[in-house]
C-alpha cells in the first residue's frame, strides 16, 4: 500500500511530499513513478496515432500521409503534452533509478511556485507596508547599536555575520520581537578590534525599501552587490592593516 502511495507521492513537490510523513519514499518508488509516466504516457501516444492514422486513411486524403501525417499528428497540441510527459517520466526513472534523487512533476512543481508567491504575498500583507529601518545608537541596555525593521533579515546571523554601517564594524549578538509595524529587532555590539572578520553586511536601512528585481534582473543585481561588497571589503581589510 505504502509502495502504490510512493509512486504517486514523488510526483509531488517537496513542500507537499512533507504531508505524507507516514509513507516511505525512497528512490526506487520515484524511478517506478517514472517509469509508469513514461509507458502511460507513450502507450496512450502510440494508440491515439494509430486512430488518428486510421481515421486519416478512411478520408483517403492522401496530402495527410507519409511524414506530414507524422508531423502533423504530432504537432497537436495533445500530442505534445503526451510527448512531455514521456519525456518528463523517463528522466524522473532515470534520476531515481541511477541518481537515487526524487524528481517531481513539472506541472506540480509550476503549481508549488504559485502557491508559494501567493504564500509570500499574504505573508508581506500581513507585515504592513515597507517602512526605513529604525536604527538606535548607545541603548542603556548595552548594545551599541538597535536596528528595529519592518522585515526580517535572513542574511543576519547570529554571531556569525558582520554588519558594516557608517564606517563602523558591529557584530549581531541577539534579536527581539518588536511592536508592529517593525517587529524584527537586531542587536549589535561594536566589533572586537582583535577578532577575525566574516560575512561583512553593508548596511543601509533604506535597503528594506528596494523591492527585489526577479529573473536575470535578480542575477546581475546580486553580481553587482558581490563586486560592490569585494570591492568594500578589500579597502576595508587595508585601512585596519
């Protein structure tokens, strides 16, 4: 029961495979998924053209025989989908029979990328508008610097990132729950002169407010910063030389 539900599963994206906890997928059952996409997907090619070939003949059009019948049975738009799919199951056999990796459908993965903008996009709902951060300096509570924003920064690590701000190195030593509308709070302590430096961050609250580009706008966007960020990096490490 569990084999039948895998070959199933592995058609499914990781963020849905995760709902079936309870059955066992393994790549034996993506490669036997495949397979059956594949010999379904051919099987039902291979009898659809042998009635549309028939139908084609019984019309005794002979402009609709040799190889035009072949290209045109197989530039309809159904034939086309079947062609996908047999392509589609026999790299997903080949993936899970000789890689040993899941590979999903691509429609449920297509399907899985708009559930999860549309998932993003209710998530930036309810966070409110895009605001500046707020940026404290010297709190009584012992923290050189207090950065309160709107949005959660993945990139800040826990002691293990370096925040550049104003020509000043802090380290981020703790984070907080804020009131709305910045409920993501940072805080940091001035760096050790005589610790070693990692993952420098150049900070500027108005970051929060550059919406970010996608597709190959994305691509050069993070080239440039990686070049920008090199580049600040090495006159940094030379002034403190």
């Amino acid at each position: 029961m569990h084999s039948l539900a895998a070959v199933f599963i592995t058609l499914l994206p990781e963020r849905y495979r995760k709902c079936w906890k309870w059955v066992g997928l393994d790549s034996s059952g993506a490669c036997l998924s495949g397979v059956l996409e594949l010999v379904l997907s051919l099987s039902f090619l291979v009898i659809r053209f042998m009635a549309y070939a028939t139908h084609r003949t019984t019309e005794a059009l002979p402009l609709f025989s040799g190889p035009l019948l072949y290209l045109i049975y197989l530039t309809q738009p159904l034939s086309m989908i079947l062609i996908f799919f047999t392509i589609e199951g026999a790299i997903r056999g080949l993936a899970g029979g000789v890689g040993n990796q899941i590979m999903c459908s691509l429609p449920f993965k297509i399907m899985a990328m708009i559930h999860g903008k549309v998932e993003q996009i209710r998530h930036e709902k309810r966070l409110g508008g895009l605001l500046p951060d707020d940026v404290q300096r010297g709190g009584t509570d012992g923290y050189d610097l207090i950065v309160s924003s709107c949005r959660p920064k993945p990139g800040w690590h826990y002691h293990l990132n370096t925040v550049s701000y104003e020509h000043e190195l802090f380290e981020i030593v703790g984070e907080r729950t804020g009131v709305a509308p910045r409920r993501f709070v940072y805080l940091l302590r001035k760096f050790p002169a005589n610790k070693m430096v990692r993952g420098i961050q150049h900070y500027d609250p108005n970051d929060v407010m550059i919406k970010k580009p996608g597709g190959l706008k994305t691509f050069a966007h993070v080239m440039s910063k990686v070049f920008h960020q090199a580049t600040t990096d090495a006159n940094e490490w030379r002034e403190r030389q």
